[in-house]
C-alpha cells in the first residue's frame, strides 16, 4: 500500500519557486509508485508572491529563526522572517492533521532546505525551517532532490 507522504509543492511540477518556475524530481513515476504524495508550498502558504525575490538568511539558519536569533532578508531588503514561519506553521499543522509521519523537501531552501541553505551569497550547512520545525516534531525528513 502506498504511503502518504507531504512534498515540497516545486518538486512535483508545481510552478512555485521564487522564480516561478518548478523542480519536478528526476524519478517521479518511481516515487508515486511507492508514495501518495501531498504538495505543500510554505512559502506561498505563508502569503509571499510567486515570482518572488530570492532570500537568505542572516544570523543563522531555521533553527536559529525559531529562536528569534536569526532573520530570512530578500534580495529587495525585505524581512520575509514572519511570513515564511507562518507558512511553515500552516505546512506543520497541515501535515499534523493529515497523521502525515514522512515529508519530503527541495534542499537549499529557506523554508525547505533540508541539509544546505543560503547564507547571504554562501551555501552553508543547515536547514530551512519547516526542516527545524520537523525535526523537533519527530517527523522524518527526506531530501527530494535525488530522488
Ligand atoms: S518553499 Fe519549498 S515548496 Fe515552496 S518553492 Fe520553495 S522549496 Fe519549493
């Protein structure tokens, strides 16, 4: 039987990414052979347009924006901080209400990021923070890229 599982929205084709365009996975027919998956997009869940400015982080990364000592600044200047923690509070409370146990993320994302992240024009270790959000819930995180 296949499991359900949340996926970032831009890895199933969705046009959501900051440019407007998606991140469809290599091996789709072979992942919903053995997934149902649910899209979620944080960051348009959390208000922001698409297109959007590219964003990074300053201070630190999802972890560091839950404990209010890091921000999520776009390329405009804007402080996008709020709106991608409400979007990944909706994705959290989403993905609680379905019993969803397993969720799979675009890596190198401020929201999403599972393993890498921007920090200001660095890709450094860390994760996004519905990753942050995640991981303290125990629910298990794949990386969707290579899939
Ligand atoms: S927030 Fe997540 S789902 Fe939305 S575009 Fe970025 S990586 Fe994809």
């Amino acid at each position: 039987m296949r499991k359900v599982v949340a996926v970032s929205a831009c890895l199933l084709g969705v046009n959501c990414r900051y440019n407007g365009k998606n991140k469809l996975m290599k091996n789709l027919e072979d992942f919903l052979e053995k997934y149902i998956p649910i899209p979620i997009c944080p960051e348009q869940l959390g208000g922001l347009p698409t297109p959007r400015p590219p964003a990074s982080f300053y201070g630190g990364d999802g972890r560091s924006v839950l404990s209010g000592e890091a921000k999520i600044i776009d390329e405009e200047g804007e402080d996008i901080t709020d709106k991608i923690i409400n979007g990944c509070n909706i994705s959290l409370y989403l993905i609680r209400l379905l019993g969803i146990s397993t969720v799979v993320l675009k890596d190198r994302s401020p929201a999403c990021g599972v393993e890498r992240i921007w920090m200001g024009k660095d890709c450094v270790e860390g994760v996004g923070v519905l990753k942050a959000l995640l991981e303290s819930e125990n629910i298990k995180v794949i990386k969707g890229d290579n899939l």
